[in-house]
C-alpha cells in the first residue's frame, strides 16, 4: 500500500516537530516542521530578499542550469561519441580529460568571474563544468560497451565508417547518454546553489536566495528554500526519465 | 589443542571487565568537568576582516589593554561581514565580538542570536564609491547601475537602502550585488560593477588605487550615525560578567587612545588592515571613534528593517531596552 | 570463348592460411592449414568440426572481418576486395540492432546502398510477408522469438542480394523443435533463392538434413580431412536408414581422427 511508505518520514517530522515545540531542539539552530512551512510561506509572499518572491528566484536558477546543461550536452554527448568511437582520438584527449575532471567546479569560480563578469555567464559556466565531465564519461562507457558483433554485422554489410557511426555507435551508445544526463543535470543541479554564491547581477537565484536567508537571519527560509531546491531537483530527474521512456522504445 | 576455557572463569572475566570500564568512565567523566572548574577559559571574541572601524580591538590587543584589566583574550574568528560573524554567536562559537549594528540587531530580532551590545565602537566610516573614469555626480545616476553591498542587512545594506530613499530613488532600479569587500575593488576596477559600498578602508583603498572616486560618505547619508558596537553573548554576560565589564574597560582605553595618539593608531592599523599608511590615514579620517551608545540610533535601526521587512519587532523601545546595555558603560565612564 | 564458357564458382578458396603470434612472441599459432575449398552456384555446403578447430576464424576471413595470413578469395570469379563483397554472414546471436525494429533492421543493408526509402520499405515488407512476420513490422527485437530473430537476420541478409550467404551455427541458440522448423525454413528460402551457402555446424543431424556436401575439419590447426557428397533429394526423412549411415560415417570420421571423446556407436551427437 501506498501509506506504508510515507510512514517512517510522517512519524519523523511528527517527532521533530515535539521536540521542537517542548523547547528541546533550539529553534535559531533547527526550526521546527511548522516554522519552515511558515517560512516557505513567506518566501512565496514576502520573498528573499523581502520584494523578491521565490517562483522567480526558481525562474532564473532554471534557466541558468538549463544553459550550462545544454552546453554540457551539446559538447559533451559529440565528444563523447567521437572519444568512444575513435581509439586514436581516445589517446590523444583522454589525459587531457583526466586531468581537468578532479578540480571541484567551485574552484573555478574565481576563474569564471574572471572571464565572464558576475551574472548568467559565469555560473552557467560553473554548471556545465558540473554536467560536462559525466555526460561524456558516460557517452565514452556507452560507445565502449557496445557489443562488438553489432559493428561485426556492419562491416559484412559493407557499411562506411559514417554508417557504422550513426547507425550503430550513436544510437547503442543511448542509454548510457541518457544515463549521463541524468547524473549531469543533477549535479548540475547541485552545484547551482555554490555557482549564485558568486554573485547574481539579476539578483535573483536559489543560491543566491539561501544566502539572503543567511544574512537575514532566517534560518526557517534556508531550509525551506533547501527543500525547493531538493524538490525541484526531484523533479528534473523525473522528467528526464519520462524524456527517456519516450526516446528509447527499444529497450 | 588449548584447553578451552571454563565456563566460570569466563564468567570472572567478564564482571571484571565490567568494572573496569565502569571506574574509568567514571574517571573520565570527573576528569573532564573538574577540569572545567579548575581553568578559566579565555574569552572568545570576533571581529570583521581589514575593518578600520573596530581598530579599538586590535589595539587593545596589541597594547595590552585586555591583559591590563584581566581578561585573557582568543581571538576566535575572524570574519567576511557582519551576518556571518552572528552566525558565529547563533552556534556558540563567540563570547563577544565587534560587529555592525544592523547586522546584530537582525539576529536578535530574528530569535537566531542573543546578544547584548555593550559599547559603541565608531560612528559613520563607510562611504558609496563609483568608478574614476565614469563617476556617477548623484544618488540618482546610479538608476540602471549595478552595486555591491558587503551583504543583506549589513549596516553597509542598510545605508544604501536609506540614501536611495533619501535621493528618491526606487530601489528596485538598481542591480544590487552581494560581493565581499577584498572583491569589490576589482570588480569596480574590471567594470563588472560600477559602485560598491564598503566600510573603511576599502573606500580609502580604491581611491588610493586610482580606481575610484567618492560618491557619497555616510556621514552624508545619515549624520553620525551609530555603525559598530561590541556585543556580549547573553549566556557570557550570565555567567562572568566581571570578564564582560574588563572587555569593556579596555575598549574604552583603546578608544581614546585611537583619539590621543592618531600616528600610533595608524600603524597599528597598517599592520592589521596589510594597506599602506597613506590609504589608512585617508580611512581613519572618515571615521569617528567613539564608545557612547545613541538608543535613537538603534530605534532607527529596528524601524529601518522592520521597513526593509528583514525583521519583525512590535515594540521598539522594548526591543532596544533589552538590546542595549547601558549600566556597564555609564558605570565605567560616568557618562 | 563462348563453347568453352564456364560458370564461375561462387566462392573459391585457394591455399588460405591463418596464423596468430604467439603470446610474448612465442611460437606462432597456425589456426588454419592451407585450405583450398570451391562452392558452385546454389550450392548448399555445410563445415563440421570440433570447437576452436577455427571454423569460425575461416567465416570471419570470408566475410571480410580478419585478414588471412596467405591465400586467395575468389568471389563469383572475382578477387574478394576489403569492402564491397557480395556476402552476407548470419551469426549465432543474431545480431540484430536492437534499436531497430523488424523492418529497420532489414532494410539496413539497403540503407547503407542508399536505396531510396519506398523501395527500401516495398522490399522489407515482401520479406516480412515471404517469412511469416506480419504484425511485427514495428516489433523490436527484443520482443520477437529466437525463431523470428533468426529470420529477421536472414532477411537482412538476402535484402543485400549476396553471392554467399555465410552462416555460423545460426540455429544454436534455438531449442530443438524450433531448430527443426528453422532448418526447414532455410531450406524453403534456399530452394527458392538458389543463392549459395556455406553453413557451419556442430550438429551432424542438422548438417545430413540440409546439405549437398559435408566438409569435416580436422582440430586447430584446421585442414579438411574428410569431405562427403549428400546426393538425395529433399526434404529428407532423418530416421531413414540412409540418412542415419552417414550420421555414423561421419561420427565415426570424426572419431578417427581424434576429433570427437570416444562413444558409444551410433549415439547422436547432441549439441553441448
């Protein structure tokens, strides 16, 4: 049945809100269940900072992650492709790859503001460095794990290489894409709140939001805004599995 | 093959054991808090990054004045702006601390922190800065313009809300960005904004520097206004309030000794602040060091951000009956 | 030269050897002795030999997938090029694309010959009608039978109109009964096809039902040791007595030269 799931978090926000109301979870350290509602309350009327409501500041954290997830995918899904499809190509870019993947996005941060000024610019760079580096990973796992009797049948069908590759490694490679999408966005996703830190010249932003909510003071509104950050990350997850449900029929 | 042990001396074992552990938690444990009575803990204080304002604290510091009235000082944090530095005192981490009023009044307000100020460290000492080359001439120019503020509900925040109002101009025309002070100069200098408003001596750097140019000093927009104050944790007051009246006592002497002997401040200054003593100089003369607390300047404050909706208080003179210590000051100086 | 005018065989295999370096540049592995083999037009001909013996390294090279290491390929009387060989090769698994439904997957082999769409689509719809697809022309792979897999591949095999068909063991990941229907089927495209095939198996049965000739192979390296005409007409009865004679003959080849784990005579020789 349905309910068996939500019991274990009802009865845990049930308790937390007890302990919270008796006075034994301090209410400046963890607001209570009720206080973090009244605070998403405000941040839909009120807003944060006070005149800027919370459906824009989703409104522009959206479109920032959208971009820098875009051109993770635009980049990364061909390189991938071409990385997995070509072992002389693979040889020449891997180390390069390997090299630039283990420096966390935020390091580059001070480098991003550097070359694109605070605003959309640098922190939809700061995200497609977060999805970049899963997306062609993926894509690269994807072409390398095709079965090898795929390109076997292709060859006695005396297929070109062009053939071999539209045909074959991009659409076997598909749901490893997928796979590296969903990875990407999400961290993507994850990074957003770090990437508005910087600075939002709209001033508007999740990020950008929680950090308000710091320096106000309003630690009802941090962690309802974590919440909508979470949920909306949630979200994006679904509906790029639905996107794949519908794209791959084949599996 | 061992002989296998017997079930009784297993048996022995185990109670001892047992015991064993029971004796030293309970040793541990007596440890611990007698260990808590014997030594008096220093006093945690904290204060703001390369700002002019709360010179007081660092010659206390370095002329011994702490020490003078007792009090062991540690300088626990030091820290990017106003509202992380009550953060600090919301998890405990601080006893006392030099910080801006807006940004304390806030937290109190808020429930997240307590504290009680105890002093006033200087007035006024921040000022609005616009680039050399396209220097805005009024408030008005800034339309259309970005800004960058040290963060919400710094006292910094809170003199560019007032003097937008002040020069009618709708806040909302104007792009304002959250940067630290150390970033500021070089996002005015590389055009990525064009104004920032900071606390001394930042103002005074970037016109050193040649980068910019002085708009507007808060002592224009709002008359000795009172800027930042030295806080008590609640719980500190509690507990030792002799340690509370020591801290205070020095501040007093470091105050006036800014006044009585400027060219020692000043150095003391470069040393803190790692600028030169020309950009010092410049900082220190924009602002005005003083202890004496101003009630009508906190009532401004809690009116000003009631308005700006950052807090909710319904008595005011309430409020800043319980936020504002005057006995300890007036006993110590007579004022 | 018209009185003296000789239809080319279809495939045509002079000395063919394989070699691979030994590990470490050991000694060098000879997979295959040097081979000579001759398929006429419409000839159904299968290979049967222990497994590992390089039956299907022998396929591979025919097929253009590996290189050998000396030896000629003629192609309906001409040199066999890297590309562009009229042969088509039919595996085990299948291989079908399985992002591809039924018809997709057969007109592939027309896709890459750049026919245009509608005579793409008019010959792969004959194909699903001739081998009993219909009402899965939009089925992915994944949601046919061994069976139907099977025929799926063989289409887009014939689609390309290939001078040889290859297959490799096509019906052993079928169970028996399926197997016996495929072999049937095969034979009904074969005859009505004419097209040449080399047919590689383990199965002594299967080999005796449906071929014109038998090549046994020797163990690795592989050489023909043994080659046997199969003249009866077809279909053939597998219990007849004939047909069991040259099971025996062949097992008992086999067995001669060490090929097969002694048996029992006349035990069949099962598949694994």
């Amino acid at each position: 049945m349905k309910i068996e799931r939500y019991l274990v978090p009802l009865l845990l926000i049930v308790s937390w809100q007890g302990l919270s109301s008796l006075g034994i979870i301090g209410g400046n350290l963890l607001p209570s269940p009720v206080q973090i509602f009244l605070g998403f309350k405000d941040l839909l009327t009120v807003g944060m900072p006070p005149g800027q409501l919370l459906h824009n500041h989703c409104l522009y954290s959206l479109i920032r992650v959208a971009l820098g997830f875009a051109l993770a995918a635009l980049l990364g899904i061909p390189l991938g492709l071409l990385i997995g499809w070509s072992g002389r190509i693979r040889i020449m870019v891997s180390p390069v790859i390997e090299m630039i993947r283990p420096i966390p996005p935020l390091a580059w941060i001070p480098i991003a503001i550097l070359w694109f000024g605070i605003g959309m610019k640098s922190a939809a760079f700061i995200i497609f460095l977060g999805a970049f580096f899963p997306i062609v990973l993926n894509t690269i796992s994807g072409a390398l794990s095709i079965n090898p009797i795929f390109f076997e049948a292709m060859r006695t069908l005396n297929a070109t290489p062009a053939d071999i590759f539209f045909k074959v490694v991009v659409p076997g490679s598909t749901p490893s894409i997928f796979v590296g999408l969903r990875i990407g966005v999400g961290i993507g996703w994850m990074t957003l709140v770090a990437a508005e830190f910087t600075g939002v010249k709209s001033g508007y932003g999740l990020g950008y939001m929680i950090m308000t909510a710091r320096d106000i003071q309003r630690p009802d509104e941090i962690i309802a805004g974590m919440l909508v950050i979470g949920v909306i990350g949630l979200l994006i997850n679904h509906v790029l599995k639905i996107l794949e449900k519908k794209i791959i029929r084949w599996q | 093959m061992p002989r296998p042990y017997s079930s009784s001396f297993l048996i022995k074992r185990r109670s001892q054991m047992k015991k064993l552990f029971i004796f030293l938690f309970i040793t541990v444990v007596t440890g611990m808090s007698l260990g808590n009575v014997h030594a008096k803990a220093p006093i945690r204080i904290g204060y703001l990054q390369n700002d002019i304002h709360q010179l007081a604290c660092w010659i206390a510091i370095e002329k011994g004045f702490y020490k003078k009235y007792g009090a062991d000082v540690e300088v626990a944090g030091i820290f990017r702006a106003g509202p992380e530095e009550m953060s600090a005192f919301a998890a405990g981490a601080l006893d006392m601390g030099y910080v801006g009023e807006a940004p304390a009044t806030t937290a109190v307000a808020n429930g997240v922190a307590q504290v009680t100020v105890m002093a006033q460290v200087n007035t006024e000492g921040s000022a609005i800065i616009v680039g050399k080359d396209n220097p805005e001439r009024e408030v008005k120019d800034l339309i259309g313009k970005r800004i960058t503020i040290p963060g919400h509900s710094t006292v910094q925040d809170f003199l560019l809300q007032k003097a937008l109002r002040k020069f009618k101009v709708d806040p909302k025309k104007v792009s304002i960005i959250v940067l630290k002070p150390p970033e500021m100069i070089g996002a005015l200098k590389t055009g990525q904004v064009d104004a920032f408003i900071a606390w001394e001596p930042y103002p005074a750097k970037a016109q050193t520097m040649g980068v910019g140019q002085v708009l507007l000093t808060s002592g224009e927009i709002w008359k000795d206004h009172p800027c930042c104050v030295l806080v008590a944790d609640n719980r500190f007051l509690a507990e030792r309030p002799e340690d509370v009246t020591a801290m205070v006592r020095a501040h007093v002497e470091a105050t006036d000794f800014i006044n009585a002997f400027p060219d020692e401040a000043v150095k003391i200054g470069v040393r803190y602040t790692g600028m030169d003593e020309k950009t010092v100089r410049l900082a220190m003369d924009n602002v005005k060091y003083t202890y004496v607390l101003s009630i009508e300047g906190e009532k401004e404050y809690v009116d000003f951000l009631s308005h700006l909706k950052y807090i909710k208080v319904p008595d005011v003179n309430a409020f800043t009956e319980k936020f504002i210590n005057q006995e300890t000051l007036q006993e110590i100086t007579g004022k | 030269m018209a009185v003296n005018q000789q239809i080319a065989p279809s495939l045509e295999l002079l000395g063919l050897t394989k070699a691979f370096d030994g590990e470490k540049g050991g000694k060098t592995v000879s997979v295959l002795h040097p081979l000579t083999l001759k398929i006429e037009k419409g000839q159904f001909v299968s290979i049967i030999g222990p497994s590992g013996c390089g039956k299907t390294t022998l396929l591979k090279i025919i097929a253009g997938l590996e290189n050998p290491s000396a030896g000629q390929i003629f192609i309906d009387g001409n040199k066999a090029t890297h590309n562009k060989n009229r042969i088509g090769l039919v595996f085990q698994e299948y291989a079908l694309f399985p992002w591809r439904t039924t018809l997709q997957n057969m007109e592939i082999g027309l896709e890459i010959q750049s026919v245009p769409k509608a005579k793409r689509r008019a010959a792969a719809m004959e194909y699903v009608r001739k081998f009993g697809l219909e009402g899965f022309e939009d089925s992915y792979p994944r949601q046919l039978s061994g069976g139907m897999q099977q025929r799926v591949a063989i289409a887009r095999t014939l689609l390309t109109d290939p001078e040889v068909v290859l297959m490799d063991e096509p019906f052993g990941s079928l169970d028996s009964q399926t197997r016996n229907h495929m072999q049937a089927f095969l034979l009904d495209v074969w005859q009505s096809r004419k097209v040449s095939i080399l047919f590689v198996t383990h199965n002594v049965d299967e080999a005796v039902f449906l071929s014109d000739r038998i090549i046994v192979f020797s163990k690795r390296p592989a050489r023909i040791t043994h080659e046997f005409v199969v003249p009866w007409p077809r279909p053939r009865d597998r219990t007849s007595l004939e047909c069991n004679t040259l099971r025996r003959e062949i097992l008992e080849t086999m067995a001669d030269t060490g090929n097969l784990p002694q048996r029992r005579r006349g035990a069949e020789d099962e598949r694994k």
